[in-house]
C-alpha cells in the first residue's frame, strides 16, 4: 500500500507540473495574441500614415508649381512610408507565427494535462479498490477475532 501512495503522490505531482505548464502556455498564447492585435494595429495606422503622404504629394504636384527639390522629398516619403508598411506586415506575419506557435504548445500542454488527469483518475480507482480491498480484510480479520474470543469464552 505504501507503494500504491508513493505512486499516487507522484502521478499527482505530474499532474500539477502539467497544470502549471498548462497555465504558462495559455499565458504566453494570451500575450502573444496580444501583440498580434498591437502590430495589427500598427500595420493600419502605418498603411494610414502612406495613404496619407501619397494623399500630400498628390496635392502638391496637382498645385502645379513644383520644384524638385520637393519632388526628391515626396519620393523618399513615399518610399520610406512603403518600408514602414512592409515593415509593418512583416511584424504582422511573426505576431500570427508566434500565436500558431503557442496555440500549437497550448494544445499539446492541455493534451498532457488530460493524459495526467486520465492517469490520476484511474489510479484513484485502483487506489479506491485497494483501500475497500484493505477495509473489507481489516473487518474480516477483527471479526474472526471477535469470533476466536467469545469462543475462547465459552
């Protein structure tokens, strides 16, 4: 029996490093979505910000008079709100790699946890029908001295 609780012990100790583990990747999915959202987030108001400068140049060179100074300035706006939307996609396209990744961890973290629970579950059973194994001797045994007195009585 003192076998049986060891092994109890350490399969419900499994248990909680999975519960923990669990708990962390379901964290670092939660958080690793929300940076998904930030750099979403940031992907729009940078597509925002080069609409707008293109929006800027379009105006001016519509007014007419231009010099091209101001030509070689609106052209390394453009481009540079070009890089900054590329930028701004590629950060989008780590943030959703990184949440397939912890939604792929957290999946596995709970499939762990229930192999563990499953464990646990059907040593208790085993456990349960041990310990009723024990009872049901320690009663048979206290009544067969019960039996062995009043016969040594009589």
């Amino acid at each position: 029996m003192k076998k049986l609780i060891e092994i109890d012990k350490l399969h419900r100790r499994r248990l909680s490093k999975r519960e923990a583990g669990l708990k962390d990747a379901r964290a670092e999915q939660t958080q690793f979505e929300t940076v998904l959202v930030e750099r979403r987030h940031a992907e729009v108001q940078a597509r925002e910000q080069g609409l707008q400068v293109k929006r800027d140049v379009d105006a001016v060179l519509f007014a007419g008079a231009v010099k091209r100074p101001e030509i070689g300035l609106a052209q390394h706006q453009l481009i540079a709100a070009k890089e900054a939307v590329f930028a701004a996609k590629e950060a989008v396209f780590a943030a959703e790699t990184d949440v397939a990744a912890a939604t792929v961890r957290t999946q596995e973290a709970v499939r762990a946890w229930r192999g563990q629970a499953a464990k646990v579950e059907k040593f208790d059973i085993i456990m349960h029908f041990k310990r009723e194994e024990r009872n049901a001797e320690l009663r048979y045994r206290e009544e067969v001295e019960l039996e062995d007195i009043t016969r040594s009585r009589t």
